[in-house]
C-alpha cells in the first residue's frame, strides 16, 4: 500500500485534487507494489524493458483535498498479454474510498515492439504483500 | 477542434506523453468545444457552477511525441444525469489515431451539491460547430 | 528535512526531473517544515490566510532522476514583509547536490491583501528542527 | 511572442496559477521565440543536442487565472558559456504585468557533457522577429 499526502500544487481552483492527478498516483502505488515484491522498475527501463498503459480508467468517488492522506492498494492480474492493476483510493483521515481504477498495460522494449515479461514481473503477480 | 502542441514539460523518460496528460489534453478540448458554443466554461464556475468528473477513460493507441500537433474532437451527450463527453485525440502530422477517451460528469454548485443544468449547456449539446 | 521520491511522471524526455518541478519539491519541503514546526498551511487557507510567491529562484546543480531519494531541507527568515525560505536538495544515494534556491513570500488574505501574519508563523522561524 | 490560454489544470486551491507552471510557460516561450528564428528544438534534441537549464529565476507580479490569455515574450543573449534566455509575461485581457523571469542554459550532448552550441542556435540571438 502506498501512501500520499496531497500536495497543493495538485489541486486545482474547485479546491480539490484535479483529476489527472488520480492516474499519478495510481503510477506511484503501481511502482511502489511491484518494489515491494522485489521488482525495480527503474532498473527494467535501464535494461530498455517498459510497461506503458493500453488503457486507463478511473472512477471519483469523494474529492481529496490538500494535506489529506490517501491509501492505495493495488492488485495485479494477465488478461492475455495485458497486465492488468486494479487501485483502490481511501483516505486515510476519514476512511472514504476516494477513487478506484484501473490501467492496462504491455511489455515493450526501447522500440515500443511488444516483448516477454521478464520473470520478476510475472513471480510479482503471485506473491502477498512482503514489506510494501 | 482544439489543437495542442505537445510540450516539452509533458513528456516522460520514455520520450513520450505521460499518459496522465491525456486527460489534460481532454479537458482543454471539452472547454474549447463549449466555449465554441457559447457556454463559457470560467463565467459558470465564477457562478458557482461546476461540472465535476465522476468517471474517466482513456485508450492508448499510439504514443505522442515532443511538438507533435495533435487535435482532439469532442462529441457531447447526455446520460440521466451525467454529461459524456467523448473524445478522438489525431496526430495532424500522420493523421494517425493517438488516443480516445471518455469522461463523465455531474453538474453541481460550490458545495459540490447535485443541480440543475444551465440551459446554455443543454442547447451546446445539440449545436453544431460554430467556430472552434 | 522532507524526503522525495523521484516518481515517474516528473521526468522529461531527457531521461531527467523536469527543471519546474523542483519549485514543487520546495513546496513539499517548505510545507513539510512549517509542519514540523507546529504551522499548518492547511488550517491556514481554511481561515484565508495564504503565502503566496513573490519571488522565485534555482540553481541546478546535478540531474535528479526516476527512483532517486531526494532530500529538501529548508531555512527560513525574514525580509521586511518577506518570508524568505532558502532550500538545499541533496541525492541521498550519492550524496552530491542536486540544487539549491529560494522562494519569498508575502502573507495575503482571501483578497490577496498584504497581512501581518500569524504568530505561530514568527514562532516557526526561531525554532528548531522538532521531529521533521 | 508565445500566446497561452491559461487552462483549468494549471490552476490551485488559492485560484491562481501555481507558480510552478510560469516556468512551463517561459519554455513554452523560449522554444517558441527558437522556432520563430529557424531553430527547431526538437530537431536538436533528436540529435543529442540539449540545451539544459542551470538558473532559473521569476517575480510574480500579479496573479493569472483560468482563461486568462497570458503573451510571454523573450528575449535572448549569451553570457560566456551560457545562453541567457529573458521572459516577460502580460495579461492581454488587462494589459497587466504579471510575471518577469529568467532562465540561463549551457550546450550539452546526451551525455549531459558542455559542447558547443550549433551554428542556427547563434544567428538566432541576432535576428529579429520573423513570423513569431
């Protein structure tokens, strides 16, 4: 689970976080889940090994506002060659789901062709959450 | 049709749009399609009127570069009580399909309180181009 | 002291954090040390107090990138009707400097009229690093 | 001179434009005032060609707000090594100053290594306006 404390420079002039700020935080969750399960994105996109999103989905329930604290957890499942993450956004201050969504992504490699998953990812899948 | 030219600020380590600006990318064209309308989306919100998401979709096709021009057509709709507004995102330079998307909103006041449509916005639902 | 993970999104397609978001990682880090100082930025703009920016300034030193553990520390004094925070952001895995800056602020009302400010803010600035 | 509308999602909690994104603005500009002189910045880049910031610098004069149209106009020169880039940011809807800024750059390669600048980058400094 990855925390977030809304900063202020992501809310906009309604007084709450903007929209596309929900997909950034998803990333940061999405990262910080497959680090917990021993796989460093950082180093794969250093290998030229990326995942970028086919498709994207959010659904707002309740606004966060600045200073609040969000929760969100993450699970990973395959649709075919898609890796699917699934996110679940709760503020921690008040126990309000925030949001839920999802993203879709393939494997590619520097070229964008679509490539095998390396091993950590896919053990990344199948295992509980370790220390994240 | 609202035509953006990808800045450098938008793109990621992997020399693409980050896919969290594509929703940035929607909502400068939903407030342009309105505009060219007659309904202006900053005297609503001055008003106390706003048009929240509730809902949100993007599909990746291809990716968007640095400079591309890219130009995003909108077609808005109504659903019970939710405004979708749907969008095509082309590169002008291949005529290629970048991305398309959905996004769903409820109009509510300052209070974030259900209301009421103003009537210009349901007239822009049936209006053709005007100018924009 | 405010910690920063280098997420995704904030790099550019030089492979490199994109030179505007180091002025959000000042905010983090400013907010992050009034906060440790018993100031609540929050409860601040609730009650229509705001610190706005008059001034601004960056010295990129070294390239920060995805995955990097930046950390922000922060001085504060006083100017006239200035509060002026002074910035120094360290790589924590290399330990070279990554910039340093500042940023002046003017204490405003909702009207964004100049006022004295509150005096837990004065406080803030005499006293030590507590728990942050 | 770069025109920018400015839209919702540069906005915060006070309002106002966060002051982060006038630094997304002078690039706007700067890349912008480049093109008008024949200097094609993506080009370059593409190249392994980069012209990093090592200084950045604004005054907030006055706030800008969603919809405003803001003309940001450049002017640049060269300071030893550096190619100093100076901006100044109008309303046009009120005439109003609302920010000044300056950005300073060094010539590198993609190895981040000073080199020097490309011949089209120098006679940009000395012509004038062209259809920019």
């Amino acid at each position: 689970m990855a925390e977030i404390r809304v900063p202020f420079f992501d809310t906009d002039a309604m007084g709450v976080v903007h929209h596309a700020n929900h997909f950034r935080y998803f990333e940061v969750a999405r990262i910080h889940h497959l680090r917990a399960r021993g796989v460093n994105y950082k180093d794969w996109t250093d290998k030229g090994f990326h995942l970028p999103l086919v498709e994207s989905h959010c659904r707002y329930r309740r606004p966060a506002r600045f200073e609040d604290l969000l929760e969100v957890s993450v699970k990973v499942s395959r649709q075919g060659v898609r890796f699917v993450f699934d996110y679940e956004m709760i503020n921690k201050n008040t126990g309000e789901l925030v949001a839920t969504g999802y993203t879709h992504h393939v494997p590619v490699n520097d070229e964008l062709k679509v490539i095998e998953p390396p091993q950590d990812l896919l053990d990344a899948m199948t295992k509980g959450e370790n220390h994240g």
